[in-house]
C-alpha cells in the first residue's frame, strides 16, 4: 500500500505540478493583459511604470 501511495504521490504531484505552473502563467499572462487594457486604453500605448 505504501508503494501504490507513493506512485500515486509521485505522478499525481507531476501532473498537479505542471497544472499549478500553467495556471499561474496564464494568471500571470491575465493580469497583465488586463493592467495593459485598463492603463493604456487601447493596448498599443508603451507605459514606462506598472504601478
């Protein structure tokens, strides 16, 4: 049992892994899309400063 709890553990936290990374990307690729929309109004204005 232990050996079944340990691969589980081990290919469900590689799998959990690579979901956490693209959700926070895609988070991450969210918010800035949404920072660019609101501060800059168009999306081609160049800001210097995020905040």
């Amino acid at each position: 049992m232990a050996t079944f709890r340990e691969d589980q553990m081990r290919t469900g936290w590689s799998r959990t892994r690579w979901l956490l990374v693209i959700g926070v990307l895609v988070a991450i690729a969210v918010a800035v899309v949404l920072l660019l929309v609101y501060s800059g109004g168009g999306g081609s204005g160049g800001g210097g400063g995020g905040y």
